[in-house]
C-alpha cells in the first residue's frame, strides 16, 4: 500500500470512529438507520470502484472477472441496504449481523490461509472471531430480548475495535518484498 493509501486508510478510520461515537449519543432507531447508511455508503463505493477499475484496467488482467463480480456483489449489498432503510428495525439488525457473520468468517478463513503459509494470521483470526461473535450478540441483545439499544451500542464497540484495527494495519509494515 503507498503512503497516500495508508493516510486515507487512517482518515476512513478515524471518520468510523466518529459514526460510532455518533451512534452512542442518538436512539437507538435513529441509530441503526446512520449504521445502514454508512453501510449502504460504503458497500456501493465499493462496488462501483470495483466495477471502473474492472472496465479501466482489471478486463485485461488474469482473474479481472473476480474483480468485476465482487463489484457487482458490493454494489447490489449497498443497494439492498438502501431498500431495507424504511423497514422495521429487526431486518436492519438482521442484515447488519449477517454481514458481519460474513466478514468475521472470511477473516477467520483467510487467517488460516495465512497460518498455513507462515505468515502473520493472529490479529485476522482475532478479527474474524471478534466479527461473528458481536454479530450474535447484536442478534441476541436486538431480536430475542428486544433491545434496539445495547445492539446499537455493540455494535458501535465492535466498529470503534475494526477501525482501530484498521489504523494499526495502515502503519505497519509491509511483509511483501518489493524489486527495488
């Protein structure tokens, strides 16, 4: 990653930081709809970065087909998360945990790749295992005992646990021996 990317990596960090501490002060409504917001925000960015980079540069490469079908994917989960914004609550909250289950398990899987070629994996694995479990208690706290609130507030802990994880990463240092 050059120095640029790893600033804004840190400034995209920081600015979760503040969505989360955000999310602590408004209701617990008001709450879950900034959280599918952001969401909503980041997942389309996502997708429609993957798809231009697909038709400017990755069409040509090996595998630019995988980058062209992740974007697609990021940018239907952003528009669903756009659909569901006028819904109840307990649909937020499901597709939120699902999610995160998602994110948690390709963590805990790509950390054991990682494992198994002898490369750093403790802080992925914690990553990953962290993810799913706070997308069950989100799950448990907002639908079984119907608490809008604590589910807000876990997860505003576990983004302001991810974007500091995110800020540690931005600065550390790189394991790919570049040809100088």
């Amino acid at each position: 990653m050059s120095r640029f990317g790893r600033i804004l990596n840190a400034i995209a960090a920081l600015f979760m930081i503040a969505i989360a501490v955000l999310t602590f002060f408004l209701d617990a409504i008001h709450g879950l709809k900034l959280v599918l917001l952001v969401i909503q925000a980041g997942m389309t960015l996502r997708g429609l970065q993957a798809i231009i980079y697909y038709f400017s540069m990755a069409r040509h490469m090996v595998g630019g087909k995988n980058v062209l079908f992740r974007g697609m994917i990021f940018l239907d989960l952003g528009v669903l998360a756009g659909a569901i914004f006028e819904h109840p609550a307990a649909y937020i909250l499901i597709y939120i945990s699902l999610l995160h289950i998602f994110t948690g398990a390709v963590s805990a899987l790509r950390a054991n790749e990682s494992r198994k070629i002898g490369s750093s994996w403790k802080v992925k694995m914690a990553y990953g295992i962290t993810n799913i479990l706070l997308a069950l208690i989100v799950l448990i706290c907002g639908i079984a005992f119907g608490s809008l609130r604590i589910a807000v507030w876990v997860y505003s802990t576990g983004l302001i646990y991810s974007s500091v994880l995110n800020i540690l990463s931005s600065f550390r240092k790189n394991e790919i021996v570049y040809i100088q």
